[in-house]
C-alpha cells in the first residue's frame, strides 16, 4: 500500500523539543514529595506529577510499571495545555500501562468514564491505555486543537479507545487500537485532522464518525473487526490508501441520515482513492443511503459495493496479474469478539441463555428493513434531548408500553452502527429484527 502524504491548510504544529530541565520524571518506584521529579527521585504518582502545574514544553516521563488508582492516581488524568504524557514510544507502550477511569461531565456528551482528558496542545505518547470499568473510554478529546496521540496501544476499554467531539484538531499517528468493545475511534461534533498509520484489529468498528467530523483517515490498516469503518450524519471524511480487509461484516458502511447524507471522499479523477477492501465477510462498501457515492480509484470487487459508482477502480478482471495481497494475522494479545445478536421477542433469562422462540417470519421483498431500533420514553426532556439527535423519531406502542422508535435498517451492522451512536448520547436503545 503506497505511502500518502497529506497537506492540510489547518496543518497540525506539534510542539518542539524541549530541554531536559523541562522533564518530570515519575516511577511506581517513586515517591510524592516536594523535592520529587528528578531522574534519581521520581513522582510515584503521575496525578502528583502534574499537581506542580507543568509549563508548556514540559514532559512527564513515565518509568515502566502500571499507573492506577490502586497505586495512587486519580481519574480522569488531564494532561495539561502544551505538556507531553510519555512512556514507551518504541514499543507503543510496551511495559508503560495506565488502567482505570473517572467521571468527566461532557459539555456535549454529559456524564462519562474517562482515563485522560486531552488539553490544548497536549501529547500522549508511548503508553498502553486501558478503562474497562462500565463504558469506560480511553483518551477523551474534547474542543482541543493541536493534539497529537502517538505511538501508543489502546486495548480492553469498555467503550472507545479514543474519542474525539467538539471542535477538536488531533494527529492520531501510529497507534495500535485492539480489544475495545465498541470502537478503536470515534470522531464526532466538528472533530477534524488526520488518522494516519494506526493498526485498528480487532476492535469493535474500527472506526466510527459522526455527526459534522471531517477527519482524514489515511494508510491505517483496517483489519478483523465487527465493521472497518462506519460513517453517520452529516460526516465529511476522506479516506486514502487504507487496507481494509477480513471485517466480520461490512468494510464500509454509510449510514442514511433522516436530514442529510454522509459526503465522504472517497477518490476523485484528480486524486485516486487507493483504499484496498479485500475479503470483507458481506459488502466491501455498504452505502444506506440513497445516494450514489463515488468511489475513484480504489481496489474493490464490484460486487460487493452497494450503490457506489467505481469509475476508475481496479475490477477483478482488470487487477496486475500477481497474487493477490495476504493479510497476516497482526501479533496482539487474545482478541476480544464481540458479538451482539438483535434483541430476541422474549427476555434472555440470567446466564444469557435464550429462550426458545419461533422462527421469524422472512421479510418481505416490499419491506427490506429488517432492523428496528427502539428507545424507551423516560420523560418529556429526555425525549425532546433525543429528537436533537433524531429528529423523526416517533412514539410506537407494544405490549402496552409506549417507547420511540428512531430508524429502521437493511442490515445489522446500521442497526448497531446506531445503536452506538445513542449509546454515546447516553441512551439505552434496543434492537428488533422483523
């Protein structure tokens, strides 16, 4: 997969080298005292570490061993404007871990568990991040520009590795995302910058943008998740020589919105795509909408695309006579499946084993919508607050019980796609297939 080098006008300025008088050291080894800080006499504690107000320029550099509440710290973390968080950048973390999560109030999303809150400027570099306490999210990124997130592993967390919302300009660059339960990254609200060089494997959606985000996702490796990359809203972004190959379901998936549709860049005459979809189990590209996307210059099997116009894409009949690309098993710890089934007609009983239930009825050709998504109404704020996110969603009764419904969907993986998106907005939807 060629290299692809990227020009932005907002182009992401990341701090210089700093000297090495602006370097706090801190160690599990350590101790939290007001002489601490040195090389000899390191911080135990990062939360102490940056209790000192770090200038901008200022690293913190983290000894190998596991930073979490049991050995002192306070969640969420926030790294402070201008100042680099560093641990391991050679081994993408290797041996330098932060576990655990605390309670950050969203302007946009409310109430989350959060492990490190991002600032203006800031740097996460070279550390192992996990939260996998109750939707428990990574790194959070809200309204902060110049952020640069690099050479790091994010793994086990509950929800996202990394989060991005708000108006947010972020340099997402060679990080290993692995075993997240919802998706290695999320980008909404106004998020932009660039996603580049990460290894997204087996990690829920690899990545899912929403809302106004207009990131750039380029020569990422996209490989063994639910779905590669899934796009809702009003999203804008462009993708360029990606590998994305061997998802569970879809590679891509454009999601119809009740307003508007995703415009993602997908290729253009000028400017090819070089996306590779590659043995991706059901579409290589997924698109809801009703839109005809343009898909320039990529390597695709036509098909497996729904309505996509491939002028300009390599065809199996028309590929290089060599053999085709083999995708390596990625070497990562065990993988976590996730594997949501719809929600069945009756309840699951303790221990998750399903009751018995009678086949369901096939749907129709009329009637391709097979999946329902369904949100209980708790009170008349709550539903004005969702119809902000969808807006034509509508009150149905079953059973007795009034509950609004907010979309219906051709495949599972929109059906879950959506599901994550209400999830973030702090909603408990459900899923039916018919």
């Amino acid at each position: 997969m060629r290299s692809f080098t990227l020009c932005l006008a907002t182009a992401i300025v990341l701090p210089g080298i700093v000297q090495a008088n602006t370097i706090i050291y801190v160690a599990p080894s350590g101790q939290d005292g007001a002489s601490s800080g040195t090389e000899t006499l390191p911080f135990r504690t990062i939360t102490a570490a940056l209790k000192t107000k770090p200038a901008p320029g200022t690293i913190v550099q983290l000894a190998p061993g596991t930073y979490s509440q049991e050995s002192g710290e306070t969640f969420p973390i926030v790294v402070p404007r201008g100042v680099v968080l560093r641990g391991n950048e050679t081994g993408k973390g290797e041996g330098v871990t932060i576990s655990g999560g605390g309670f950050f109030v969203s302007p946009t999303f409310a109430r989350q568990n959060v492990a490190i809150l991002a600032s203006d400027g800031s740097q996460v570099r070279g550390i192992t991040l996990i939260n996998n306490l109750k939707r428990g999210y990574g790194l959070w990124v809200e309204s902060a520009a110049n952020v640069a997130i690099v050479n790091n592993t994010f793994t086990d967390t509950s929800h996202d590795g990394v989060f991005l919302t708000g108006k947010t300009q972020a340099l997402v660059l060679n990080n290993l995302f692995q075993g997240n339960r919802a998706s290695g990254i999320s980008a909404v609200g106004e998020s932009t910058g660039e996603i580049r060089d990460n290894v997204f494997d087996n990690t829920g959606f690899g990545l899912s943008v929403g809302q106004k985000s207009a990131v750039t996702i380029v020569n990422n490796r996209i490989t063994n998740n639910r779905s590669g990359i899934v796009l809702s809203n009003l999203t804008t972004p462009k993708l360029r020589s990606n590998l994305i190959a061997n998802n569970r379901e879809d590679g891509l998936v454009i999601l119809k919105d009740r307003v508007n549709q995703p415009n993602p860049d997908l290729g253009t005459p000028n400017e090819p795509g070089e996306n590779i979809f590659q043995n991706n189990a059901k579409k290589d590209i997924n698109n809801a909408t009703l839109v005809t996307l343009a898909a320039f210059g990529n390597q695709v099997d036509p098909k497996k695309v729904v309505n996509v116009d491939l002028s300009g894409a390599p065809t199996l009949s028309n590929l290089p006579p060599e053999p085709p690309k083999t995708i390596p098993p990625t070497t990562v710890p065990a993988p976590v499946v996730i594997d949501r089934q719809p929600t069945p007609p009756k309840a699951i009983p303790p221990g998750g084993i399903a009751v018995p239930v009678a086949p369901k009825p096939q749907p129709s050709a009329t009637n391709p919508f097979r999946f329902r998504v369904f949100v209980p109404i708790e009170s008349e704020a709550r539903t004005a607050q969702l119809k902000t996110i969808v807006p034509d969603a509508f009150v149905t009764t079953r059973n007795g019980q009034r509950r609004l419904q907010v979309g219906a969907y051709k495949s599972q993986s929109e059906a879950d796609a959506k599901l994550k998106q209400l999830s973030e907005a702090g909603f408990k939807g459900t899923i039916e297939q018919i």
